[in-house]
C-alpha cells in the first residue's frame, strides 16, 4: 500500500498585540505575607487575652464583641491569604 502525503499544517495566527505583551505579574506584593501573619497573630492574641482575663480585655465595655474583633482579624488573614501566590 502507497504512504499517503504528509500534509503541511498552516501557522496559526497570532495577534501582534498578543506577541508584544508585557507578561503579568505573578508575584505578590511584599507587604501581603507580613500583613497576613500579622492579622492572624493579633486575632489569635486577642481572643487568648479575652479569655484570660475573664472577659474584660482587651475593650472592657463590648462584652462579647471582643470575639467578633479577634474572628475578624483571622477572617482577614484568610482573605489576605487567597491572594498569596
């Protein structure tokens, strides 16, 4: 049996725009890191400190709340998190 022809394939077209593209950064900014841990260690502290002392650290006249401030530091570290590349 013949070998059949080998076909040339056409290069595809590429737009100049997409050739001469700058490449997008991949890289996070250099506060994110510091500023993530940071958030994470103030909420954890805060919470500890709300324990520790009975529930009057470290804003005495919102009870409470305090957890809701510490969980929303750590909430914050997590969404500082998800942008850590």
């Amino acid at each position: 049996m013949p070998k059949s022809k080998v076909r040339k394939k056409e290069a595809p077209y590429i737009p100049p725009a997409v050739l001469n593209a700058k490449p997008v950064r991949l890289d996070s900014p250099s506060w994110l890191a510091p500023v993530m841990v940071a958030a994470f260690l103030i909420g954890l502290v805060w919470i500890v400190v709300f324990y520790i002392s009975s529930t009057k650290y470290p804003i005495p006249h919102i009870g409470a709340w305090n957890m809701v401030v510490g969980f929303g530091f750590i909430a914050t570290g997590f969404m500082l998190a998800t942008k850590w590349k």
